[in-house]
C-alpha cells in the first residue's frame, strides 16, 4: 500500500515538474525506510505480545519479518471480510419482534 503511493509520487513527479523537494521525493532510502517503520508500526501495535522495540525490529532478520507482516496483512484481511459477511447476515435477517413493533407503529391496520 505504501509503495504503490511512493511509486504514484513518482509518476507525478515525471508528470508534474513543480513538484517541491521533499524527503519522500528526493531519497528512496527515506522512502523505503518510511515503508519499513510502518511495518513496524503495524506490528508493534497489532502483535501485543511481540514486544518488539524499534532496535529489535532493525535488527531483526527480513525473512522473520517479511512473514509477520504478511501473516498479520492476511489476518486484517480475514477480519475485514469476516466484518462484511456480519454486516450482511444483520441486513438479511430481522428480528420477528422488531417486525412486529414497527408494523404496529408504522403500518395501518
């Protein structure tokens, strides 16, 4: 997700030649480590018991934690999915009682 906006700040640089020269657009190095301390932000605050502090996450080696970012993107993921079938069984399906209470209060009859 944040690399897909670095690379449409570069596209709108090339497009653009009035762009002003900020850290993003001037130093990959600052972008990409932009990049990992979001990583590490997500992880930090998704993951409680990690325990990382931000020296951990530096030293730590990128195959350990290129997996728990995509494991946790995997699960945010799951989540959110879980959320919208919950949110559809609710719009389906209506309590008899309820139905009951707005037909007397609503309906002529």
């Amino acid at each position: 997700m944040t690399a897909k906006s670095f690379a449409n700040v570069k596209k709108k640089q090339e497009d653009n030649t009035d762009i002003v020269p900020n850290p993003m657009n001037t130093s990959r190095v600052w972008a990409i480590e932009n990049i990992l301390l979001e990583i590490y932000s997500l992880l930090a605050h998704r993951i409680k018991g990690l325990g990382w502090s931000l020296n951990d996450f530096w030293e730590a080696d990128t195959w350990t934690t290129s997996k728990l970012y995509l494991m946790e993107l995997a699960l945010i993921e799951s989540e959110e999915q879980e959320m919208d079938d919950k949110k559809d069984k609710k719009a389906e399906f209506n309590n008899p009682e309820v139905e009951n209470v707005y037909d007397e209060m609503f309906t002529d009859a």
